[in-house]
C-alpha cells in the first residue's frame, strides 16, 4: 500500500512540475498530462485542482484539448443503458408486483 501511495506522489510531483512549466511543453509531456488527468486518482486530480497555483493551467490543458475529455458515441449509448435498463426493469417489477 504505502509503494502505491509513493507511487501516486511521484506521479503528481511529476504532473506539478509539468504544469509549472506549462505551456511550453514537448508533445510528450503535454500528452503524460493528458494521461494523467484521464486516468488518474481522483483524489490527486483534486488535490492538483485544489490548488490555486494550478487550477488555471488544468484548466488550459483541458481546453486545449477538449476532444480528449469528450464522450464517445459508444459510450454514451452505455451509460444511458446503464442508467436505463435497470430502472426499466424496477419498474416492471413494480409493475408486476401489484398485479
């Protein structure tokens, strides 16, 4: 446990510094970012977001690339269907429990 929370401190320290010298970043650097904030811990996104120093500049990488936090086609049809059907089926056995 504590070799994963020493590794999602280094991953963050490693995303702050990043940040810090946003925007002059190479491809990679802006693309470990991107990978961070899409697939990184909640809780270190938002102890980076928390902070002021570096609100602004998520912000910016987020809107420089807005495509890259889009939804997909296929995966809204999912989460619709995941909301959907099992409310459908709660009610059908509603439904069906007063008949």
């Amino acid at each position: 446990m504590e070799e994963q929370n020493g590794a999602d401190l280094a991953r963050r320290t490693r995303i702050a510094g990043l940040l810090n010298h946003h925007p002059n970043l190479s491809p990679e650097e802006s693309a470990e970012i991107l990978d961070f904030l899409k697939t990184g811990s909640m809780i270190d996104i938002g102890m980076l977001r928390g902070d002021p120093a570096y609100r602004a500049k998520i912000e910016a990488v987020k809107a420089a690339d807005h495509r890259a936090f889009k939804l997909g086609p296929v995966r809204s049809i999912l989460i619709g269907l995941a909301i959907t059907v099992p409310f459908v089926l709660l009610c059908w056995l509603i439904a069906d429990w007063g008949a």
